[in-house]
C-alpha cells in the first residue's frame, strides 16, 4: 500500500530572511530519498515484524521509568563551517503507529470489531498501521548563534471512519493519539570559521502511564526518526571522518540515539542527515 501524505506541522516561528533556490533545490533532491530510507526502514521482513518499531522515541516519564533501549529524545551535534547566514532548513520525517479496528454492523449492539474485513480484492484488518508525520520549517541561520531556538510543536490526534460498503455494513475505524514534540536548535564557535550545530528532538508528550505496556505507548510515539538539516552557505563536515582541523572539534561532539551523517558524502555537503546510529556518509540509495 503506497504512503498516505503526511501529517505536517510547521515549526511555528521558523521563517528565514531568504529563499534560497539553491537550497530548495538540494533539498528537493534530500526528500525521497529519505522517505526511500524511511521505507525500507519500515518494511515488515519475513516474520511480519518492522525494524522501525525498534527504534522508536517514547513519553519520556515512561522511558525514565523504564530504562530500557527506547529513548525519549535524540541529539545530534556535527560540524559546520562557514559563516552562519541566510536560511537554514529543517525537515523531520517519521512514522506514528496508528490503529485500524475492521467492525461489522451488528443489530444488537450497532459494530462490532472482527479480526478483518474483505470487499473485493482489499483486505482490512485489525491492528496497528504506520502513518507518515512531517515537521518543516525555515529559519535565521545567523540569528541562532546569539539565540538557541526552540520549538514546541504537536501532531493531532484524529479519528477517522471509512464505509467500505455501499450501505455501511463494513468499516474500517481508524485512531491516531496526539504526541507532542519539543525541537530545539543552537550553534556554538568551537574554531575560526568552525560551528558546532546541536539539535535535540524530544517526546514531550503528556499522561502516558509509565505502567502501560510498551505495546500500547508505541501509539504516542515517533517511529524511525529522520531529520535533515540544510544551509545555503557553507558546508558540513563528516564527524566520522573530519578533515585534520576539525578532528579535536568532532571527537567533541556528543550523540544520543541518532548519528548525523553527510547527506551526499562529498566535501562540499550542504545537509547532513540524522538517522540509525549504523548510518553511514552518503547513505541515501542509488
């Protein structure tokens, strides 16, 4: 089944004092391929199982609580050099567990939910599905060096009711629970002409139990996290592998369930990619 467009929510208050063609044009080329990582990160194998619901950013009292493999927030920290100026880009891509409920008229008691529903060639069934999520947004590049910039942003909720026959007898239910989400943004000098760029992404999402089980707070979480981050001037530098005068700044720079990586893999990198923490330089498909 082919993605449904995403949900997008624009980070409120990040609007630059340009529009670069020329960062919209690298940016043009950055979006399918990671929705082309996001894909195949959320194929089911053979088993039926995605390896994107491994990696997965929670309610954070529920992380605290736990302690286990599933974080609440990711930070990424890589190397910018240049002067900060113009407009940088942000664009958060994921995937939130929704739940389909395949319900059949019933005199008695209006619907009832069965396992799946089939009209014509189409199966429904019950259980969890991925829908795809996007936060977008612009910002002052320049600005960002004497002010860190945060945002507090939230995916709605929504229920939604699809007939699947003619005189209503089948349905398909859907349900999305609403997960807020706070973005923050900074760049410090660490050298001459040399930044260190943070951002964070954090679950900030509210009343989920700490004692509901991981099968349940999977639906008020982020799914397979990507974010790319482009400037118009200046380049990125690859923190895995950093020219020599960079490489005391990068061995500083501090990871969490995320690693940036060079989008492209070449010298003069215009966006770096946060992803997996196995992604590698120039990981988008050929």
């Amino acid at each position: 089944m082919p993605d449904e467009p995403p949900e997008r929510v624009g980070a409120g208050g990040m609007t630059g004092p340009d529009g670069q063609p020329g960062l919209d044009h690298v940016f043009d080329a950055a979006g399918p391929a990671v929705d082309a990582l996001l894909r195949a990160e959320c194929a089911p194998d053979e088993s039926g199982r995605t390896a994107g619901l491994r990696r997965v950013l929670v309610p954070r009292a529920w992380s605290e609580t736990h302690r286990g493999p599933d974080p609440w927030y990711l930070q990424a920290e890589c190397l910018y050099q240049g002067t900060p100026r113009g407009t940088l880009r942000i664009a958060v891509k994921c995937r939130q567990l929704a739940r389909g409920s395949a319900q059949r008229a019933h005199r008695s008691t209006g619907f009832i939910e069965v396992e799946q529903l089939r009209t014509g060639d189409s199966a429904y069934v019950t259980g969890g599905a991925l829908t795809p999520r996007e936060i977008t947004g612009d910002l002052d590049f320049g600005a960002l060096a004497g002010k860190p910039h945060t945002a507090h942003l939230e995916f709605p909720g929504e229920e939604s009711t699809k007939p699947l026959t003619d005189r209503g007898e089948d349905r398909l239910v859907r349900e999305c629970w609403p997960v807020d989400v706070t973005m923050h943004l900074s760049i410090t000098a660490v050298d001459t002409g040399l930044w260190r760029l943070r951002f964070i992404l954090e679950n900030t999402t509210m009343d989920v139990s700490p004692t509901l089980p991981r099968t349940t707070v999977l639906y008020h979480s982020l799914v397979a996290v990507y974010a790319a981050i482009g400037v118009g001037h200046g380049r990125f530098l690859s923190v895995r592998r950093p020219p020599d005068r960079a490489r005391d700044a990068a061995g500083q720079c501090r990871q969490h369930a995320t690693r940036p990586v060079l989008a492209d893999g070449s010298d003069a990198s215009r966006i770096v990619l946060c992803g997996p923490e196995n992604l590698d330089d120039d990981p988008i498909p050929s």
